[in-house]
C-alpha cells in the first residue's frame, strides 16, 4: 500500500520529536522539541534563559542547518554574511562543555568541543564563547579558539 509522503509541518513535527542534537549528557537525551528546539521556534523562540541554554541550541542549529536562527541569536555587526549549510558528507558527532562561567549579569562565556566528521576525517572545535544579554535576549559576541584539530 502507498502511503502519501508527509506534509512539511508533519515532517518538522516529526523532526522535533527525535533526540536533539546536543545531548545534554542525561541518561535519557531530550526530544528537539523539549530541549533546543523550543528556543528555534515557538512561544520561546530567541529566549534562552542563559549563555550554557544559547550555547547548545547554537550548536542545534548547526547540525540542522537552521541559519536564520544562528543569524537571530549572533551579533549583527560580527555575523558572517557567508553563512552557509553544511557541507553534504559533513556528520556532527557531538558537543561537549568544558565550562561555563557567569561574569556578571549580562555577559557569559561558555567553553566547548565540538566534534565532526568530514570525508574520513575527524575534526575537533574548540572554543571559549562570549555572550551578552541584550533586551532580555542572549547573543553570542565572538569566540576565542582553543586548540582545534584534525584526527
């Protein structure tokens, strides 16, 4: 029996119900929907409550290919214009978080690995990320690079 394909709301629902990206490290991982996805889209759309939450939806949004929402939550006078999807081939294998550190109350950094796989290879980015609150919303400033590499 043929089945219609899924409608594009009905995929994204879908979507929103598999295990979100950045595994928070519990044992049991977070549908997208209940964990980065909720500030992708929705009624906390952009409304990350701290630098660590903003972090890791950030990092979701990488592995989805969400742009608009990198863009929105990057600020604007630092956002690269060439800000583009993922290669095809190009695997995120995980986030891991080194530190977060609250400076005071409107600015964060928080410290990662970031790990991926691209034609056979694995790659490691390191960073130490510096947000500001801003309005009420998190943003990411910049980053300072630790030490990347390439396995």
């Amino acid at each position: 029996m043929n089945r219609p394909a899924p409608s594009s709301e009905a995929a994204a629902k879908t979507a929103d119900r598999s295990p979100c990206p950045c595994d928070l490290g519990t044992s049991r991982r977070l549908a997208l929907a209940d964990c980065c996805g909720r500030y992708h889209a929705g009624p906390l759309h952009l409304q990350a409550p701290d630098a660590l939450a903003l972090m890791r939806s950030r990092y979701s949004a990488y592995v989805l290919d969400r742009l608009d929402y990198l863009r929105a939550t990057w600020d604007a006078s630092r956002c690269p214009v060439d800000l583009t999807v993922n290669e095809p081939g190009l695997r995120w294998l995980g986030l891991e978080i080194r530190g977060h550190r609250v400076i005071d109350a409107d600015h964060q950094e928080v410290s990662f690995v970031a790990r991926s796989k691209f034609a056979g290879k694995a790659h490691r980015l390191v960073e130490t990320s510096r947000f500001e609150r801003r309005d009420g919303r998190w943003i990411y400033l910049d980053g300072e690079p630790g030490e990347s590499r390439r396995d």
